[in-house]
C-alpha cells in the first residue's frame, strides 16, 4: 500500500505558496466529529515589523525520575528477523489499538483507540514528530484566502480562484482582506467554518474584486518556484506530493470545497445520501468536455471514467487504500492489485449517474473525494496508450502532456526538465467563467542560491516566497521585511525516523558523500542501542527542535510550526463522551491523556502545535545512562548516529550542527552524531525520502518526510504505520501483510 508523502525540503526554504496566516483559533462543528480546532498555546505578539511566538512551557523531572527498563529484544535477531517479527514486537501493541479502533461501536471509542496507539509509539520513541508545514514568514502577491480551504485532499492545491497582485501584499491589507473573509462567512478566526454545506457556494468573499478595491492591479497569472517536477500525470499511478499537488489542477473531482471550507459542487452537480447512510449517488455534471494538451474538445465525460479510473488505480495498487468505505473492499487484494472493480461499491447507475455503496455508514465518506483515488479518467483514450511488450501490457498515459487528457480548470502546454512548467487555463472548464488566472508558470529552482531565490520573488518570476534566515537578511536590506507575515500552520506533519534494522551505509550512485565513516564495531553497537527503548527516549528528548527550527525559519517564528502529535492535535474530537473523556475533548488531548499514563508521559504538560513539548536534558541524561546500563557500556563508549543532511543548503547546514550539538550536549558526549554531508538533493533523498525499500534506507535517523491527510479522519495518518502502510519503512520495517509471512 502506498501513500502521499511530502518532503521536508519544503518547509520554509523553498518558495511557498502561503496564502493565509498564522494560527488556529477556537471552533468547533458539530454533528460531525470531524472538525474542530482549539488554540496552540503560543503566544502572538505583532508591532509594526515584528511577530514572535513564545511560551513558558518547560518539561520538568524530579531528581527521583528513574527510567522503566526498555522492551526486552533478546529474541530478536537482526540477521535473521523478518518484517513480521520486527513489527510485532516494536509495534504489535500500536497494531492492537488500531484493530480496537477498527471494531469500535462508536465514532468516540475508535478515535479514542487511535489516540492511544499514538501516545504508545511516542512513549516507545518509535518516530519523532517535528514540525508542520507553514507558520514561518512570508512575503506574497496573493490575496488572503483566494484557495479552497480544507484541511486534506487536494482542492487546497487548486489555483484557478487564485487572486494575484502585481504588487506584494501589504499586511495591513492583508488583515483587511482577512476581516472581509471572516464578515463573509460569518467567522471570527481561522477555522471558524462548516465542513458541510448544503451543496451551493456559501461565501460571498470575493478576493479579486477585494484586492482591487484595496488598489491592487489584479494580473492573469500566477508564478511559482519548483525545485521537483511531475513525474507521471496519471492520477491513478502516484501517491507523491510532487506529482498529485498538480494533478488537483489537471483532472476536477466530484465536490471540493469554497475557501470557507464549505463543500461545494465539482463535476457532481448534486448528490443525495440514503437515509441509512450507505448509499451516495451523485449527479455527474452533463456537457463536460476532456481536452488535450492544445485545449482541444475530446469525449464527453460520463459516469463510466469515474468508474474507470478507479479500476486503474486498483490496478496500479497505488491509493486503493483510499476505498476502504466502499462494500467489498479487500485491503488484502487491493495491496495486490487484484481487486476487481466489479467487485466493489461503485458503479455507473447510467451516463450521468454515480453511485457508491458502503459497507457501513461513514458520515466523513465526502472527505475521500478530493484525493486521486476518486478522479475520472478516459477509457477509451487511456488504452490508446498500450503498448505490448513480450506480453505484458504497459500504458503510457500520462507519461508526458501529450498522453493526457484534461477535465480540470488547466493543461500542460510545457514540461521541460529542469526548465519551465506550464499551465494553460481550459477553456472548456464547466467552471471556466470564474478561473482568475490564464496561466500557472513554474520555474525550476534547487534553493541552493538563496539570494537568486529571493531575487526571483523580487523581479517577478515567483510570486510567493518563503523567507528562512538568509533570505529574511536580504529582505531586511531591501526593506521588504516591511511586507512579511506568518503563514497558516497545514494539517501536514513531518517527522523523524529511528533506523532499527540499517541495513545500507552508503547511497547508491552516490558512494563519495554519502559511505558512512563508522567502523564495524560501531555499526553493530548503533544497531544494538537503536533496539533499546531508552536509547530512542534519549533521542527524542536531547533534539532541542524550537532551536533546530529556528535555524532555518528563525527565531522569532521557530515555535509556531512545532508539532508534537503524527495526527494534528485538533483534527477531530470526540463526539461523545467515552474512557473518562468528555464530549468534545479534542484528539490531542486524549492522546496527551494517554502519554500521561507512561512512566515519563507524565512529566509532558503539552502536546498541542507550538510546544517544544519533549526537549529535556535531564531526560535526556537519565534516558542515555539507563540504556548504557542495559546495553552493558562505560561511560568512556560513544554511540555514533549517522545522520544525513542538504549540505548543499546553507540553512540546512546550520540546522543540522544545531541537531549535533544539541544531542551530544543533552547526552554528555555518549552519542555522537555523524554529519553526513548530501551534495546534492538526490544524495540526499535517494538516502531516504526516495526509498521505497527499508534496506536502502542510509541512515540511523532521518528528518525528511511528511504526511498530508486524504481525508477527515484520524486514520488517514495512523494507517500509514500499519503493516502495510508506506511509512513504517523509516523504522527499517518494509510494508507487509500477514499473510506474506
């Protein structure tokens, strides 16, 4: 099973697209259990030029704090322990409270399941959640909320309603644009909005009309740095960011959402639920026309591509997770590629009707619809690209722009590698008279070169960009830091992953930067403490990562992306009252409810975003001496962690010596952190991001994935460190089903 992963390099040094501001204030929607929000806990302070983020919080032990004895591994065997074994025993009681989950009674009993398998692996220090994406500084010539708003799927990545200025955004305007945001959806701060609507738009904010009254000159085109282009524009072949984040603007979905967050009509025009919830059926919108990379009319879209490019996707094995609501739905088949479509709960009822049957009522079943998994494709077109090779078929639809047909608000009309990325507006949109911008122009852009990157911005080639540490100086120089505000913090988490089997001590292709310096015997004690419970604590609480932060995003804005939880604290909440939590009680609550039941949870007062909620040296020391116990060292033995890093990023260097310094101060010297320096961003991801099997994986510990949700549930995250879930590879685990043992 494959899912969406995001790549580390895009937080703050990359040019973003950051379009609403920092913070989630308090609201809650009921009826759901899906979406509610609450405060961070970080305090905003904003003079004319200044916004910092502080708190008090510090994680205090008593003297008397004297570490549990780590899980026993003496039956494992690295040389010989398959994936089943390694996940069993590391992950067996997470893999517990997830199948409690998924029997659960009751929408509160399973989210109180899933908050209980994430308070177990960060009591075991199984991964290290690290930050979100956004809540850094920014500068932008686009108007405040002029994107959809949700907090998964992939309408979020859609431009054609985007508001550009020629000019950069003043804050002040930008609070201006953001009190007629609030005004016209009756909201009084972020996240103040109704995950359900009756099917029709219900804001009445206008951003481009808004921007010209504030007397702005409103320009057709939108312009953005890349530093990955598309791989593949087949919806139904990927699960990376890199490839679908465009895909949302290539292909239109059933429903999506207004920029209130409100879900609105797609290429569905209306839609009905039966009364028992288990039936969707859905008005395909009629006259919708595919286009090719020219904009030229092709077939007629009918309810058969959305069938059709389900099918694909079962096929290719790459979301078909995303079915799971579905009746007969098969996560084992479907993991294989060999669940029939037939077999499953969709069908084209006639031309323009789409039904979808489910095993069971799922009242967040319209959140699934916005992903790839859900998108139409061409049958007939798509076959047209076959090719037969010794038998085996292969399609090449997709595999450049004109390979592909296009029901969305654009087309490709240049892809060149490490050039130019083009979009044009289609104008056979059925939606096409409210597309603000003509064209989406991507320049390639590695963020090696900061002042080209901020120059970019500043000519007009970009027209967002972050500014990490070396580009707020050159902002400040120009006087430009005048214009720079705090980005919104996304339901997106990056975190760390703990090597517990390494397998690879050198990056393929890339052997000159890339071979670890360790001797033999210091592989084999990394190995041996990497199994050890304490050892992992000892990590997790030594990074400092309000520090680690601010070396790339700065000081001032280091804690507002701080994240602390895999699932965002305030995704869900509870809708009733369940395990002595009452009703409302937020996700993250719960799950600090649960860590505070563990030997050291209960020293952690906070887990919710802008906390440095782990960070304690006494931890730290306490944590690193119990394993050199249990591991049988002296106090003269160093454990060495190889941990890679873009060297070829100046902000990225700075972060990374902070992450040395702060571990091997926190543990006295006993772990020493190995630097290993990646030239080059396929060094560096084909060290880890890039790796699909955990045996090439060339670290100890890495930073450099993240996860954006597909849906309005909890699952959509806690999945993934399933067996058969994609991100339990960065424990060195490949995905896996019992049934493979």
């Amino acid at each position: 099973m494959k899912f969406k992963t995001i790549a580390l390099t895009s937080a703050a040094s990359l040019a973003v697209l950051a379009l609403a501001s920092c913070g989630k204030g308090s609201s809650t929607t009921t009826g759901t259990g899906v979406t509610t929000t609450t405060g961070t806990g970080v305090t905003t302070t904003t003079g004319s030029d200044t916004t910092t983020s502080t708190n008090d919080y510090t994680l205090t032990v008593p003297e008397s704090f004297t570490p549990e004895a780590s899980m026993d591994v003496s039956d494992i065997d690295l040389e010989t322990a398959t994936d089943e074994q390694l996940y069993t025993k590391f992950w067996g009681t997470y893999e517990q409270e997830v199948e409690a989950a998924e029997s659960a009674t009751s929408t509160a009993e399973r989210y109180y399941h899933y908050a209980k398998a994430e308070a177990y692996i960060l009591d075991q220090a199984l991964y290290l959640p690290m930050t979100t994406e956004g809540g850094t500084y920014g500068l932008t010539r686009a108007a405040y909320r002029s994107v959809p708003y949700a907090k998964w799927g992939l309408t979020n990545e859609r431009l054609n309603n985007i508001a550009v200025a020629t000019d950069i955004v003043k804050p002040a305007d930008r609070q201006t644009l953001k009190a007629k945001w609030q005004a016209a959806n009756n909201a009084t701060n972020e996240g103040g909005y109704s995950t359900w609507s009756d099917g029709t738009h219900t804001s009445s904010y206008n951003p481009v009309q808004e921007l010209t009254n504030l007397g702005y000159t409103v320009k057709r085109s939108f312009k953005a740095a890349l530093s990955e282009f598309p791989q593949t524009f087949d919806p139904s072949n990927t699960y990376r960011s890199t490839d679908i984040d465009h895909i949302a603007n290539l292909y239109d979905t059933l429903i999506e959402y207004d920029n209130a967050g409100n879900i609105v009509p797609g290429l569905a025009e209306s839609w009905t639920r039966s009364q028992d919830g288990l039936t969707y059926t859905f008005n395909i919108r009629q006259g919708v026309k595919w286009v090719d990379s020219t904009g030229a009319q092709k077939q007629d879209l009918t309810a058969n591509d959305f069938v059709f490019g389900i099918k694909k996707v079962l096929e290719n094995a790459t979301t078909s997770y995303m079915y799971a609501p579905l009746a007969g739905y098969d996560p084992v088949l479907a993991d294989a590629g060999t669940l029939p479509v037939e077999n499953l709960g969709v069908r084209a009822v006639d031309d323009y009707t789409l039904e979808f049957t489910l095993s069971e009522r799922v009242d967040y079943f319209l959140t699934y619809l916005t992903y790839v998994s859900y998108m139409p494709l061409n049958q007939a077109y798509y076959e047209s690209t076959a090719t037969v090779t010794e038998g085996e078929t292969t399609y090449e639809y997709g595999s450049n722009k004109d390979k592909t047909l296009y029901c969305g608000p654009f087309y490709v009309t240049e892809l060149t590698d490490a050039s130019a990325f083009k979009l044009r507006k289609n104008s056979n949109y059925w939606d096409a008279s409210n597309t603000t911008v003509d064209e989406v122009i991507y320049t390639f852009d590695d963020f090696s070169n900061q002042k080209a990157t901020y120059d970019a911005f500043k000519d007009g080639t970009y027209d967002s960009v972050g500014l990490n540490t070396e580009r707020m100086a050159l902002a400040k120089a120009d006087g430009l830091d005048q214009f720079k505000y705090v980005t919104d913090t996304t339901a997106g988490t990056y975190f760390g992953g703990f090597n517990l089997n390494r397998k690879a001590y050198a990056t393929e292709s890339y052997e000159s930067t890339t071979t670890s310096t360790k001797s033999d015997d210091a592989k084999a004690l990394t190995k041996r403490a990497m199994l050890n419970t304490n050892f992992r604590r000892a990590l997790l609480t030594a990074i400092n990562k309000e520090q680690f932060n601010a070396a790339v995003v700065g000081a001032d804005v280091a804690l507002f992306s701080l994240r602390n939880t895999y699932v965002p604290y305030d995704y869900v909440a509870l809708p009733a009252a369940t395990a002595g939590y009452e009703a409302g009680t937020v996700y993250g609550d719960v799950v600090l409810g649960e860590f505070n039941k563990s030997s050291w949870g209960q020293y952690v007062t906070a887990l919710a975003d802008g906390y440095n909620a782990f960070y304690s040296t006494d931890l730290a020391q306490a944590f690193i001496n119990k394993a050199f116990e249990e591991l049988g060292l002296s106090d003269t033995d160093v454990i060495e962690i190889d941990y890679p890093y873009q060297s070829y990023i100046t902000v990225y260097t700075t972060r990374a010596q902070v992450l040395k310094a702060s571990v091997e101060n926190a543990t006295g010297g006993k772990i020493k952190i190995n630097l290993v320096a990646c030239n080059d961003k396929y060094a560096f991801y084909y060290s880890n991001y890039y790796v699909d099997e955990a045996s090439q994986l060339n670290y100890d510990i890495d930073i450099s994935s993240g996860w954006l949700p597909d849906f309005g549930d909890p699952s959509t995250y806690i999945n993934t460190f399933s067996r058969s879930g994609d991100m339990v590879r960065l424990n060195g685990i490949n995905a896996h089903s019992k049934s493979e043992e």
